[in-house]
C-alpha cells in the first residue's frame, strides 16, 4: 500500500536529523508518538507536534520512560501506527516493556539517538554504547530488528524502513540513532506519497467467534486485530498458547517462545539490509553503521587513493546482524577494520563470524569521537602490513 | 569486624553475621544467610517470584546483625536504594528474577557509572515479559552483561547448588569489594528453590573483602584516581570528604566533565578494570578437558545436568571433556581459543536459545565447531539430549560456521504435525 | 437488574438446554473457569460486580477494554470477556492511557491491586489522575502482596505481620481515597467485598463518569493476610467488615484512613466532574489546527 | 410464609419464589452463601465435589425470596437463582 499524502511532506528540505525522524515517522503513517523528555531527543516531538494537528496524530508526553512505552504498545493495538523517543538512560528504562511489546507481539518503533554512556553520561555528546543493549536488554529469548541512521536522510528513510519491519513482523523494532545524525542538518529529500511503500497491518478477517490473537500464519507472524471491534481478545506477558491463555509448562514455553525467537532469526536474510561500496576485490573491509560510517567512508577513499585495496561494509540493520555476508567477506578479505563508538560491541559479532577467517581490527571510542578518520586510517594501515591471520580482536590504535 | 589474615588484605568474618551450623535449605535462603555472613548490611529489594525467599530469610535474621531490609516500592527505587546504601559505607545487595532485573537496567548502569560496589542475585526464570514466574531459565545471561546503556564491565557468576548460592554471595560480595562494581549472581529458580544440605562454617574461616576505604588526608582525596589495579580508592558519606558524585561522565575528581573535555579513558578505565584484572576474577572448573574430542561448555544448573549427559556420551566411547563457567562475565576468552585448538567441538547446553554458545563460537575463531543444545525455559535438560548433542557434534565433519541449534526431543515433539497444547 | 438477568438464563435454558447457565457467562471467560483465586477471596465478588455493573450502565461490551497489571488481581484480565490485557506489574494504568489517548471513543478499565496500583504503580496513579485521563479503576485492597507469598504492601497496616515485615509493619499505609482525591480523580469510592449491592451501584456509577474513577474494594485475603495475622478465615473477615464499617458517603478523605483491625470508613467520597485528559487535548488540537491550517 | 395478621392486600401482593441453582465443581466452601441468606435457605453439604471442596445445598427451598443475594456474593460464579412461581400471599393462607 502507498503512504497516505497528508503525513507526507513531499520535496527536499534541510532538516535536523530529528525531524527527518519525526518526518519519516508521518510518512509511515505514525499517528502515535509516546515520549518523555530526554536530551538529545527531544527535536523529534517538537516537529512532530508541528505536524499533528493537521493529521489528527496523537501526541502525549509521560511520567517516565517505563509509562511511555506502556503507553505506546497500548496504542499500538488501539489499530495506530505508534512510536517512542529516547536515549540510553530511557532505552534503559524501556527493557521490560520491550519484553512485553516482544512476547504481545506488538508492532512500535523505538528510536534511541544515543547520548555518551553509562549512567547519566554525557547527554550532549554522541556514542554507540546501547547497541548491544538493543539486543540483549531486556530478559528471556527474543530477536530484535534494529537500524543504525547514518545522516538526516537516512533518519528519514529508516525510520519508514523500521514501521514497515514492525508492522511486517509484529514485533517491536529499534532505530539506533546517536547525537551526532540527529543534530546534523543537511538535505533531506522526501519523495512524493506514491513512490513511498508502506506495509499494511496483517489484519485477521475471519469469523469473529474464532480469532486466536497467536496463532501464526506460516511465517509465524501471527494476524491482529483492534480493540473495540468486538474480537474480545486477550493478550498477556504470561506464556501463551494461542488464544493467549497463559499456560505455564516446558511445552508451552517451547510453542510460545521459539517461534518468538525464530520469526526473525530464519527469515534473517530478507531482513538484513547492507551497503557496500568497493568491497569485490578489497583485501581491508572496514564494518561501520550509524554516524561511524561517514568517517569510516572518508578513510576508505583516502586509504583507496593511496593504493590500499579496501573497502566498506555498512550496516543498514545492524540486528539481525549480517552473518552470512560477513563469514563470506572473511575468506575473501585478509582483515577487518571495525571502528565503533563504545569500546567494543559490533567488533564481537565480526569477529565471531569471520572464524578465523581474518584479523579483526578494533578502533574504540576515541577522544575525536565522530571525527576519527585518521583512527581509521591508521587501523586500516596496520592491518595492510599484518600478513598472518592472529586469533582475537587486535585493537587497530 | 574480625581479625585480619595473613597475606591478603582480607578479614575474618564478624561472628554476629554467620549463622554457623548445618542446615537442610533451598537456595534462596541459603543465598540470603550468605549475604549476612559476607557482612551485607542492607537489601533493598521487591518482591518477585522465584526469589522473594531469599529477602524474607535475610529480614528475619537481619535484626540480629544489625542489618536492615527495607521492601522499596518496585524494582527502580530498590536499585537505587542499593546504590545509595553503598555510598553510605555499607555492603549492600538486591534480589530480583527477569521482570525485576530488566527494570533495574538503568540504576544498574548508574551503579557502574559511580563504581558501585555492590551485588545483584537473579533468580532467573522462564522469559521473556512475565513468561513463567514459577519455573527455571537461564535467558538473561547476555543481559547481565548488556543490559544498560553505555559502556561497562560486570562480573557475574552462576552457582549450581544452595551450598554455592551461600558460598558465591560471599564470593560476590568479596569481588565487588575488590574491583568496585556490580557483581551478578546469576543463579535460577532450580537452584533457587532446591533444598539441599548447606554447610555454614565458623565465622573464623570465612574470609571477607573490607572495603578498599581512603585514609589520606582529606584535602588530598581524588575520589576516582585509581591505584595500580586501575579500582579507585573509596570513601563513605559522612567521612567529612564532601563527596560529589554524579552519574555524569566525569573526571578522577568525579567533576561532570564538558563535552568538548571528553577523554575516552574516564569510561574506558570502567571496562579496562574488568579486562586487566580477567585472569584473577575468572574461575572455571575442568575436568578431562586435555585429550577431549568434545567439550561441554556450561554454567549454573545446566552444568549439573550437563554432568549426566556427559556420562552418557563418555559410556558411548566419546572423549568428552567438561568444562564449567563459574564466572561467566567476563568471558574465558582465552581458555576457549585454547580448548578450541585441540578439540573438535564444543557442546553449549543452556535454558535459553542461544546466548553464551554465540561467545563461545566467537572465542573459538572457527578451530572448533559449536553445537547449541537449547532449551526454551520452565524446565531443565534432558541428558540424552546432551549426549546425543556430543555426539552429533563428535561426527559431524569439517568446519561448520554458525552456531548449530541441535534440535532436542521437547523440540520435536512440541513441532510435529497435529501437537496441541495441554492445559 | 436481577428479574433481566433470571429472564436471560431462562432464554438461555431453553435454547442450549443447558442446565447451569449462570447469568454473568456472557461476560465471562467459561473456558477458563474455575479461576485461580483462593477459596474466599474478595477479587471473584469485585469481578461480580463489575460485570453486572457493566450491564447496568448499558455500555457495549465490545467497546470497553479492560487492562490489569501482576498479582492475583492481575488476573481479572483473564477471566472477564472484553478485550483484556494482562501486562506487566505496576503499568497497566500507562498501558490503558495509551489506549485511552489512541483511540478515545472506548471505555478503559484498570482493574489491579493494592501492590500493583499504589505500591510499584503509584507514580503512574497519581499522574493519571492529574491529567484526568477518563478511565475507571478498580483497586482490589487486601493489605498484602499475595500472588507473591505474603509481603507487606503499602496498604498493610501498622503493626500488622508479612512475610518481608516479620516484627510487624514498621510503615504506615496509604489511604488511597485521599491520594486519588488529591490527585484531581472526578470519582472516588470505598467498599468492601461484601456490600456488593452498594458496590455495584457505586462501579456503574463510575462506569458512567468521564474521568479519573476510583472504586476501592476492601477484599478478605485469608490465604495470606488472614492467616499473617491469625485474623481467621475468609468468613471472619467478611464478619469483621459487617461488624466494623461505617458507611459515610461524602466524608473528607482525609479522615479515611485505616488501621490494624480498627473502624473501616465506607462511601462515595469524591463525585465531582472535571474536564478530561481529552477534552483539554481536542481543545488543543482544535486550535492549532485552525492555526496551522 | 406465616404472617401475625392478614394484609388487606394479601391477595393481590405477589412475593417470588426463587429455585437455586449450584453449579457444585466450581464452589470452593466459602460459605458466603449459606452466612448472608437473609432467610437460611442454604446449608453446606457433606458431600464433596470434583476438587474436594463441600458445596452448599437447599435446605429450605420454599423460604428462597429469590433476592439473588447469594448468587452476588458468590466468589466463583457457581450459584445462580431463578424465579419459580409468583406466590400470592392470599392463596397460601388457604
């Protein structure tokens, strides 16, 4: 189905990556936007109620993080499109009520525009320290779908990218920002309604006596409904059978629960979405996602101009995370440069799946932050003259 | 407090908190006698199933050490009351399962941030949202670790017994003590709830980690200026040092620093703590692991279970060697690369689908192939599963990259055609 | 209300032929019963009067939704037939603001417990009372933490015994009247499972109102509370409600608090109408919407 | 029903007749029922039901008013009460 032309503001405008966000939110069709104030992510609401009123989109400002993504999984099955704002203290806050969105499988999109961590950390500054957190916060099994926005344009088209993967899988998904993209501003190009698909709720149109809010369909995603059309449904965060009674045995836990986790994990490759550029006979790849990536790029051509073959592997989603793609870089390649804001998240995913394949650089959160080409660079230049495959991630600095 | 031993800084016990004896009890109740012998002097928790146990033993006898538990109103207020108890000098703990522990994330985070000493017991159980409150999981493993946001190093270890669940709390305790930061019990609702003899010894022989307090001239006191072992001295409310402490990323002065100031080393020291200090925080058990065909990785009840699978694969004529995680995080990375040069393959059973195997297979840089025996939760392993796992994994031939999800029997039957769920 | 219902089991007698129709089975999930609440219980006589409070205030089951949170009240979800949720512990009044806020026209419903609503819930009741969000809960108080074992709750009166208050309760307890009324709630009710004539009365009521409706519901936990405190069975508790409440209706809420085995104050205390959450905010839109237009 | 003086519209007042219905697996013996009968219609039985517990049985089934009391203040939904017959004071004197 297209987007609907009213959320759309067609054209190219010169945004902040913020309201890229909450312009690409519209876009999707979110009508529900959840937040509760937190530096840097607090541009996205202030758009976004700019735009609200003409579109009949609900806005409501919580008492803290733990409410709001309550509030938005209860939208969510009110039939809307919802979505939350947030940073690493919030995300934190939100881990339980993602299991919740995870075992009701409800659709929502969380954005997390990463401040410098832990704790109350450096809220003006950017880091990619919630990565793994995006993964694993919460407990129990489950998989995530996450994206990691690399400019205003890309806060934009990702964020319609995540509402089309929430709604397609019936699960919660991540859209892993930081403080840099979202106080950029540069073009955003916005395209015209038609030319912006959007996937339509898989909604149950059987008899209405019979619906089974889990019971899948041979994708394991299992058909919604909305409140208030007579379905009297119910859902729990207890394990479940298909009607949604909770019942409390090893073979429920295995019907409820792996589908949870494989409704993802096997249909990875269609999700996994990568840019490269350069990569067919690169011997040096370097693995970025998020704002990383723009430094990453620069030092790639720079490294190219001096006649290192390298290339790039950017991570559109960074979960689930490309395996395949990177084992199959890794016995092409001789090693990998991953440069990252944390000190070493995304570096344990490339070097478990390259197996040995090839040496894994690490390029940790440097005092530069952002603008570490020259890290990079270095990286990409020790890892040129290291002939012998060592096991282990060899910090690249 | 009691008297000083010879070599380590440590002490003795103080004999009001240790309830010598010997007793026929479960897990939880032993975990929480543990904590009064460690010296604990305050819990600040809320009550979840499977772990309340734990806190109601630990209130009852709590008076008699002077020792308070205090039932905050959830989960964030008791984190951030363990976190202050801490600051204001004393041994502090919270106990908790999944729901509760995904609510503790950010104080968590916060904790690591100041390098909180203190310890969280987590009675994991089926996961994930309110999954099953009453039965065992084992699924927040790579949370204990990833949990909050930023980063930080925990230490995390996983008893199997109600013995080890008092032995580890003191455990705990004595490495938070040491390198200053959360320290994760990471036991489940089978150890939990188990009742076993648990051994308490005299107070004499118990050895207990003071905190590394500052006793410089006041002027002169850099709260987060590490010692050599990169952990900071520590000092207490009320001492007089007029300690300013924030959760903000700051300096060794603990002053928030500007954002144009940012120096990676006041947040990578967090890390650097943990990974430096790996060889004498880590603690495994091995066993026929030297000439070993297939090694079973485990950790926590999965390891005692595992112990029957391995029995019956080594009947089978396999050389399976087994290898147990008493400390899961941080991470044997480099026992596991070194195992992985000389066995075939690893074998990871755990109640969850997939979390310490990915570890493993990222430790063993594809010299040795990993076969995941999962379990989805509210329940334990069955060890022909295991042993049908090794030996699966002893035959398979050549270099298999990804983590193999071996499929056990709860598996096949749950899936085959025409199964409906029973009541 | 009772002649409506005898004529429905008649009609339904006859078409099923069925012999044990119970009345309230339309609104009830039969396939789950028998439900899990202990052998005198208050939480089956607060569900009691719900569903026929439903009935009564003519609203269309279809829309109403009703969203309960952890503990044994948190399983009222299960058992009542409406779109029902059973999310997670202390939430469920975020969960039904944002099906309040997402789609207006359905009629929210929170129905949790003492623990779940002012314990690990409070920050999310007193501020959905200030913004007056129109939904009805329905706090079942049993002065303890029972679906865990026997805690102390923040309604557990002083000196009263728990599990995790072993030498008798050390805090003193909410009076959750008071705190709703203080709040901004336009309803605020107290009464005990066994006046559950007036009890219905006072749940169609709110059903009615539109607002921030409290009905608390004083509820016989013998399991835990009754047996804590050596205070008898189901039955002796109800016998005390008998013997010590007091029915004053539009009593000061701040005089309502209660005490260990002491007088228990009973009424409609607050029914007062003020401007919903959504009222205010289609104000708002309304507006902007002629400005932006 | 005995009355120490005849109304003067004892004929024409109808006063109902209730039949009580027990649903007995879903009774847990609380009680309730047989204590807050305004007229002690009901009494608990010494038989047992499905899971063990001793439901309530009619003792008194012509004094039932049918005032639905005990199907409100019954916890388990396992007791329900549905008019018999109008009686009409006059008649039964007869």
């Amino acid at each position: 189905m297209k987007a609907d032309p009213k959320g759309v503001l067609t054209g190219s405008h010169t945004l902040l990556g913020n309201h890229a966000c909450a312009e690409g939110a519209l876009a999707a069709g979110c009508r529900f936007l959840g937040i509760y104030p937190i530096v840097p992510a607090l541009e996205v609401s202030q758009r976004y109620l700019e735009r609200a009123p003409a579109l009949d989109a609900t806005f409501i400002q919580m008492e803290d993080e733990v409410s709001v993504l309550a509030a938005v999984l209860g939208a969510s099955w009110t039939g809307k499109r919802a979505m939350t704002v947030t940073s690493g203290p919030g995300m934190s806050l939100m881990m339980e009520h993602l299991g919740l969105g995870v075992m009701l499988e409800t659709p929502c999109v969380i954005v997390d525009v990463q401040m410098t961590g832990p704790g109350l950390g450096i809220p003006t500054r950017p880091a990619q320290g919630d990565i793994m957190q995006s993964r694993w916060g919460s407990h129990g099994d489950y998989e995530v779908i996450a994206f990691a926005p690399s400019s205003p344009q890309e806060m934009f088209d990702y964020t319609v990218k995540a509402f089309n993967m929430a709604e397609r899988y019936r699960t919660p998904v991540a859209v892993m920002a930081d403080e840099y993209v979202a106080h950029l501003e540069e073009t955003v190009t916005i395209p015209p309604a038609d030319q912006i698909v959007i996937e339509p709720r898989r909604y149950y149109n059987g008899p209405p006596g019979k619906y089974l809010p889990f019971k899948r369909d041979k994708d394991m995603v299992p058909p919604m409904v909305d409140i208030g059309q007579g379905y009297r449904f119910h859902v729990t965060g207890l394990t479940h059978d298909d009607r949604g009674y909770p019942i409390m045995f090893e073979e429920c836990q295995e019907y409820n629960v792996h589908p949870l986790v494989r409704k993802i994990r096997d249909y990875a490759d269609t999700i996994v979405e990568v840019q490269e550029a350069r990569t067919e006979d690169a011997a040096i790849i370097v693995v970025s996602y998020g704002s990383t990536t723009r430094a990453a790029l620069k030092a790639v051509e720079q490294a190219r101009a001096s006649g290192v073959k390298v290339g790039s592997l950017k991570l559109v989603t960074v979960w689930p995370f490309p395996e395949k793609r990177v084992a199959e870089l890794a016995k092409q390649a001789k090693a990998f440069v991953v440069p990252e804001m944390n000190f070493g998240q995304i570096v344990n995913e490339v070097e478990r799946c390259s197996y040995g394949e090839a040496n894994v650089f690490f390029v940790p959160h440097g005092d530069k932050g952002v603008e570490n080409t020259d890290d990079i660079l270095a990286a990409i230049n020790r890892a040129a003259h290291e002939s012998a495959v060592k096991d282990g991630v060899i910090e690249g600095v | 407090m009691g008297g000083k031993s010879k070599g380590s800084d440590k002490v003795k016990a103080n004999p009001k908190e240790v309830l010598t004896g010997v007793y026929y009890i479960d897990g939880d109740v032993a975990s929480g006698f543990g904590a009064l012998a460690a010296g604990c002097r305050f819990i600040g928790g809320y009550p979840i199933t499977p772990s309340t146990e734990a806190a109601e033993a630990f209130a009852k006898v709590a008076p008699k050490a002077g020792a308070v538990f205090i039932q905050m109103e959830d989960e964030l207020g008791s984190m951030a009351a363990v976190v202050g108890a801490a600051w204001s000098g004393v041994k502090s703990m919270t106990i908790t399962s999944g729901p509760g522990y995904s609510l503790m994330q950010e104080n968590i985070g916060f904790g690591a941030m100041l390098e909180t000493p203190f310890v969280l017991l987590n009675i994991q159980r089926g996961g994930p949202s309110t999954g099953v409150p009453t039965k065992t999981g084992q699924a927040d493993m790579m949370q204990s670790r990833w949990g909050a946001h930023g980063d930080y190093e925990v230490i995390a270890i996983s008893p199997d017994s109600p013995q080890e669940m008092f032995d580890y709390t003191i455990k705990a305790f004595n490495l938070a003590e040491k390198y200053r930061c959360p320290v994760m019990i990471m036991s489940d609702e089978c150890v939990g709830h188990m009742t076993e003899k648990v051994v308490i010894p005299p107070a004499d022989e118990i050895e207990i980690e003071p905190r590394r307090l500052y006793t410089g001239p006041p002027d002169q006191y850099v709260p987060f200026k590490p010692d050599e072992d990169l952990v900071p001295k520590m000092a207490r409310a009320g001492d007089g040092y007029n300690l300013y402490i924030s959760g903000l990323v700051h300096d060794e002065r603990g002053y928030p620093v500007e954002p144009s100031a940012f120096k990676a080393q006041y947040v990578r020291r967090l890390v650097d703590k943990i990974r430096r200090n790996k060889d004498k925080i880590i603690e495994l058990k091995e066993e026929g692991t030297d000439d070993a065909d297939v090694i079973v990785v485990s950790y926590g009840i999965s390891s005692r279970v595992a112990v029957k699978g391995i029995e019956i694969a080594r009947e089978r004529g396999i050389k399976v060697g087994n290898l147990r995680l008493v400390t899961v995080w941080p991470f044997p990375d480099e026992k596991i690369a070194a195992l992985a040069t000389k066995a075939k393959a690893f074998v990871v059973p755990e109640i969850n689908y997939g979390q310490i195997a990915f570890e493993v297979a990222r430790c063993s840089h594809g010299h040795a192939n990993v076969v995941l025996v999962p379990h989805g939760g509210a329940g334990v392993h069955i060890p022909d599963d295991i042993a049908d796992a090794i030996e699966y994994a002893f035959k398979a031939e050549g270099k298999i990259e990804r983590v193999i999800e071996f499929k056990t029997r709860l598996e096949r039957t749950v899936f085959e055609e025409g199964y409906t769920l029973k009541e | 209300m009772a002649t409506a219902k005898t004529a429905k089991a008649e009609e339904v007698k006859k078409t099923t032929g069925l012999e044990e129709i119970h009345p309230m089975e339309d609104l009830l999930r039969m396939d789950r019963m028998p439900h899990i609440w202990c052998p005198s219980c208050g939480i089956g006589l607060a569900v009691t009067a719900f569903t026929a409070a439903l009935e009564k205030a003519g609203l269309d089951p279809n829309m109403v939704s009703i969203v309960s949170g952890i503990g044994c009240t948190g399983r009222v979800a299960g058992y009542v037939k409406l779109d029902s949720f059973h999310t997670t512990h202390g939430r469920p009044i975020a969960f039904a603001t944002g099906i309040k806020v997402g789609n207006p026209k359905l009629k929210v419903v929170v129905f949790s417990g003492d623990g779940d609503l002012i314990a690990i819930g409070g920050n999310h009741f007193i501020h959905a009372a200030r913004r007056n969000i129109d939904m009805l809960v329905i706090c079942v108080n049993n002065f303890i933490y029972a679906m865990t074992g026997g805690q102390v709750a923040p309604t557990t009166p002083l000196t009263a015994f728990a599990t995790t208050s072993p030498y008798g309760c050390v805090e003193p307890p909410f009076n959750i009247p008071y705190i709703a009324d203080s709040s901004g709630a336009v309803y605020v009710a107290r009464w005990t499972a066994l006046h559950i004539r007036r009890l219905t009365k006072s749940i169609t009521e709110a059903l009615q109102k539109t607002g921030f409706s409290v009905v608390e519901v004083i509820s016989p936990c013998a399991m835990y509370y009754g047996r804590t405190n050596r205070l008898g069975d189901g039955l002796d508790l109800m016998r005390f409600y008998h013997d010590n409440v007091e029915i004053r209706h539009g009593e000061d809420t701040k005089n309502l608090d209660i005490g260990f085995q002491t007088k228990i104050v009973c009424g409609t205390f607050v029914n007062r109408d003020r401007p919903s959450y959504m009222e205010r905010y289609n104000e708002w839109a309304a507006k902007a919407k002629g400005a932006t237009k | 029903m005995k009355l120490w003086r005849k109304p003067f519209d004892a004929d024409t007042i109808k006063i109902p007749r209730g039949e009580i219905h027990i649903i007995k697996d879903r009774c847990k013996g609380c009680s309730f029922c047989v204590e807050y009968c305004p007229k002690d219609v009901l009494e608990m039985s010494e038989e047992f039901n499905a899971k063990g517990y001793h439901p309530p049985f009619v003792a008194r089934p012509d004094d039932c008013l049918e005032c639905h009391l005990c199907e409100m203040l019954c916890p388990e939904f396992a007791l329900f009460v549905t008019l018999r017959e109008d009686v009409t004071v006059g008649k039964e004197e007869k």
